[in-house]
C-alpha cells in the first residue's frame, strides 16, 4: 500500500512522461501483488497483463506520437479542482468505512450468489476454476458483452488510426 | 550515435529465445484456464505481448511480413462470431442462447465444450484488438 502511494507520487511530481509510463506500470505490477497477497489470483493474473504490459505499451507507443516531457502548466494553485477531487476522495473514504471488513464471513458477497455458484461448480459444469465457470458459464451473456466491447474498441482504433493523415480525405474532397 | 534497437544482438537473440515460450505460455493459459488461474483475456494480452514484443525488436516491417495486419482484423471479428456461434448452436440443438448444456449429449461434457470454445473466441478477439490497436499506434508514429 505504502509503494502504490509512493509511486503515484512520483507519477504526479515527475514532468518525464516516459518515467511516468514507466511508473505506472510499476503502480499495475504492485496492484497485482496485492490481489494475489488477497487470493485473487485470476483478477491479479489480468492486472499484471494489462495493466503492467499492455497499457504501458500503448502508453510508450502514444509517447512516439508525442512530446516525451510535460510542460510546465501555470504554477498557480488551482483551487477549484483540488476542493473538488478533495470532497471525492473524502466521500469515497466515507463510503469504505460502511464496507464489511475484510474476510468477514458475513459480508453481502458471501451470502448472497456466491455460495450456490461454488455448490453448483462441481455437479453441473465439472472444472476447478469456479472464476472460469462463473465467466464463462453463468455468466456467459457478461462475457459475451465483454468481448464485443473489446472489438468495439479495437475497431473503433482502427477506424481513427489506420489512414495515415490526409491520405483519405484527399481521395474523398 | 543511438542504434536502432534492431540492431542490438542481445536483445535480438534474447526475445528471439523468449517468443517462443511466451506463445507456448499463452496457449497454456489459454486452454487451461478451466484448472488453473487465466483464461481467454488473460491468454489474448499475453499472446498480444509476444507479438507486440516481437514487433518492437524488429520493426513493424518484419513484423507485417510475420503477421499480416489484416489477418487480426478478420479473428477480431471470428472471436466474437465464435463466442456468439456458440449461443446459437446450443440454441438450435434445443436448449437457450449460451446455454452449454445441450452441446453435447452430457451436460457437463456440454459445458466442458461450451466453455472451451467460449474462450477461444475471447482469446482471438483479445488478442486481435490488442495487436491491432498497438499496430495502428506504430503505423501513424511512422506516417
């Protein structure tokens, strides 16, 4: 926790945004660390990929269209966006302390579906990996979204990027 | 003066020992995603890395020698119609839409198969929109 802290931070302090894509894929890394330290290997498994790999790439590959170095904004404080992401961060902080804590039995996650999903596994679809069953299986519509939003994404990329500038708005006028 | 990192021999020789093992890890990802941790997203982005890692070593031109560009724009596409092809084939052989069940004549096995190829289609589309996006990053850096 106090790493994540420290290495956003440095992502603020630092005007070098190649550092900073760096370090942000630092911050993916220590974030998978802390959802396998809390059992959540496949979560953990996808952060480390995505968030470490990935993003950070596209990240470096932005930084090739761009300037590599921040410029220096206005150096008066800007008052009215820290008040607002101040009241955010309290509010958010407000809503944890109502959470149940961590591992209690009782908590909502644990009583409600979850359980008859890790009954369920075993007898009606026969794998291990009850996270696998549940994506795949019971929740298979989720995915399905999932998935389409993935190529939505992808061709919605495509469609912006892949025309080199000008190249078709010259045929097309 | 800066050489191009295709020009490096370690790193060449390197990823060129590690591609391999990383492809071979995705698919071990892949298909074993119903036992262990993973699955087809998790599989897809490593898979994407192999390929996005081979792509900053040699270049994008080798890189489109390798893997056409235009080929992951069709499995983008043939992920999702697999993923979807599922829920109706098990709607046409009597059950609902992505209803594994009545794939086969065993339920278990049906969703053994359901799964299996519901995950193919994730990884394929994961992997295509993810090497797609990196390549049309690359392309319009270098237009």
């Amino acid at each position: 926790m106090t790493l994540l802290l420290a290495v956003a931070l440095a992502i603020i302090v630092l005007r070098d945004l190649f550092a900073a894509a760096m370090l942000s894929g630092i911050f993916s890394l220590t974030s998978a660390g802390l959802f396998v330290v809390m059992d959540a290997v496949d979560v953990a498994f996808t952060e480390a990929a995505v968030g470490a790999g990935i993003s950070t790439v596209l990240m470096l590959g932005a930084l090739l269209l761009t300037v590599s170095r921040e410029k220096h904004g206005t150096s008066r404080l800007q008052l009215l966006p820290l008040v607002v992401v101040l009241l955010t961060g309290t509010a958010l902080i407000y809503g944890t302390l109502d959470m149940p804590r961590y591992g209690d039995p009782e908590a909502p996650i644990h009583s409600h579906v979850a359980s008859s999903y890790l009954e369920r596994t075993p007898n009606e679809i026969g794998i291990p990996n009850v996270v696998t069953a549940v994506l795949a299986s019971y929740r298979g519509y989720d995915t399905l979204g999932e998935t389409t939003v993935v190529l939505i994404a992808g061709t919605g990329v495509l469609l912006l990027l892949k025309h080199p500038r000008g190249n078709k708005q010259e045929e097309e006028s | 003066m800066k050489r191009p990192i295709h020009q490096h021999a370690i790193l060449r020789v390197v990823s060129k020992i590690l591609i391999p093992y990383i492809f071979l890890f995705a698919l071990y990802v892949q298909f074993h995603g119903d036992f262990s941790a993973g699955g087809g997203f998790q599989a897809g982005v490593i898979f994407a890395s192999g390929i996005i890692l081979y792509t900053l070593i040699f270049g994008l031109d080798r890189a489109f020698q390798a893997f056409h560009p235009r080929l992951f724009e069709i499995f983008m596409a043939l992920g999702v119609s697999i993923y979807g092809g599922v829920g109706v084939v098990a709607l046409l052989s009597g059950g609902q839409f992505l209803e594994y069940d009545s794939l086969t004549h065993d339920p278990v096995h049906g969703q053994h198969l359901g799964i299996l190829l519901v995950e193919l289609g994730v990884g394929l589309t994961v992997t295509s929109a993810m090497v797609s996006i990196f390549f049309a990053f690359l392309n319009r850096g270098r237009a």
